[in-house]
C-alpha cells in the first residue's frame, strides 16, 4: 500500500518537475527519507537509478533534433559511469545522518551552479558556437578534460546520488566549449551511463529496492509527462527561478 501511496506522491512531483523543467532527484531523495522513512542510502540509489529513464526519453528527443555531439558524450558519460560506480560503495561507509547533510549541502550547491549556468549563457552569443564540433579536430587535451568532467561528475552522482545536470552542462559549455543548445543534450546523454552504473552500484551493496525504483519512475515520468504540457503558460523569469530554488526545496526538506 505504501507504494501506491509512493507513487501518487510522485505524480504530483512529476507534475510540479515537468512544469518547471527541473530533475528532482533532491525532491525525491528528500521525500523517500523524510515524507516515507526510507534510509538515505536507498534513497540515494532509487533517485539515481531513476534518472535512467528520465535521461532516455531526452536523449532521444534530443539526438533527433541534432543537439548532442555523440563521441564526446559517451567519453564523458563512460568516465562518469566509472566515476558513480565506485562513488556508490563509498556511500555506504558513510553515516546515515552524515550523509544526509552532504547531500543537502550538494543540492544547495546545483541550485547555485544552475544559477550560474544561467547568467553565463545570458551573457554568451550563440551565435559563436552553436553546432558540434567535429570529432576529428579534437586534440589529446580536449578528450583528458572530457574524460575528467566524467570521473568528477559521474563521482558526485555515485556519492551523492543526484545527477549532477548542472555541473555537467557547465563543464561541456566552459571547458569543452559547447553551445547551450549542444551541452543540454550531450548531458541527457551522459546521464545514461553515469545513472545505470551508480544505480547498479547500490544495488551490488544491497540499497536498489527494485519495486519502490518502479513506483518511483512510473510516478514521476507520468506527472511529468503531463505537467511539461503547460510550461508555456508561464513566464520564463519564473521557470529560471524555479529551477534553481528546486534543488534548494529539496536539500531544505533534507535537513529536517
């Protein structure tokens, strides 16, 4: 019964998530422990392991309308898998109530690099660079620092249990110099292996609960779905602002 009630809370998250453009994994994480009772740990692993299909549907869209550069993508999504996969059995030698306030602190940490994603595309011309480079100009450094936004990235997410969206997109766009446009799909495409290998982590160590993971993805990607039918009707001033305060919601939530 618990999962029912699990996935009508979720609906609603969906709803709000897909209204707003956000990821939500602070929200769901916060919710399982605080609003359920679920050990962080668990939390930590269905919200990752969720991301998968989350991150699936928008690849897709986003490979058919050309913006996402493929090889570098899957350099930087197979060093994050890598990354999260033995970031998620470092999770399990830390405290439970230690834990929890990390991943709080790294929350309120997305919503301030979101902010920063945000004034950084307002104050840069897409005109200078909104196609994908080709793969064959690339040199030995562009695919070390590519490499290396994955091992990073990918750890937080293992450790941590979020996706890391922002912190992704801000390494394509500074380091790698990618197009908004370009940076937004490479990083659903990312997302994909960082999200599997993380999750199957917690599952190796005993925190994947395979039924709640269910409830959870049909829940939000349902609410989602239908709640994303009614971004337009909102100012775009109030969709950024809710993007960055939603990780901050959810790292608040976390510390009660």
């Amino acid at each position: 019964m618990q999962l029912v009630d699990i996935a009508l809370v979720m609906v609603l998250l969906g709803l709000l998530l897909g209204f707003v453009g956000a990821g939500g994994s602070g929200f769901i994480i916060s919710i399982l422990t605080v609003v359920f009772g679920y050990p962080i740990h668990t939390a930590l692993g269905t919200a990752l392991a969720a991301m998968f299909f989350s991150s699936l549907s928008g690849s897709v869209s986003h490979y058919r309308e050309g913006n996402m550069a493929l090889k570098t993508g899957a350099v930087v999504g197979l060093a994050g898998a890598a990354g999260a996969w033995v970031s998620s059995g470092w999770s399990s030698l830390i405290p439970e109530d230690k834990l929890g306030f990390m991943t709080s602190g790294m929350l309120f940490a997305s919503g301030l690099a979101l902010w920063f994603r945000m004034l950084y595309v307002s104050r840069r011309s897409e005109a200078s660079g909104d196609s994908v480079p080709p793969g064959g100009t690339h040199d030995f450094r562009y695919w070390l620092q590519a490499l290396l936004i994955g091992l990073i990235t990918g750890s937080l997410s293992g450790l941590f249990g979020i996706g890391s969206t922002p912190f992704i997109q801000l390494g394509l766009m500074l380091i790698l110099g990618m197009s908004m446009r370009v940076a937004a799909g490479t990083t659903m495409l990312v997302i994909m292996p960082i999200a599997l290998a993380g999750g199957a982590g917690y599952f190796s160590i005993g925190y994947l609960d395979v039924q709640l993971l269910a409830a959870v993805v049909i829940g939000t990607m349902s609410g989602s779905y239908v709640g994303a039918k009614f971004t337009k009707r909102v100012p775009v001033v109030w969709l950024k602002t809710c993007m960055v305060l939603t990780p901050m919601m959810g790292a608040a939530i976390l510390l009660l």
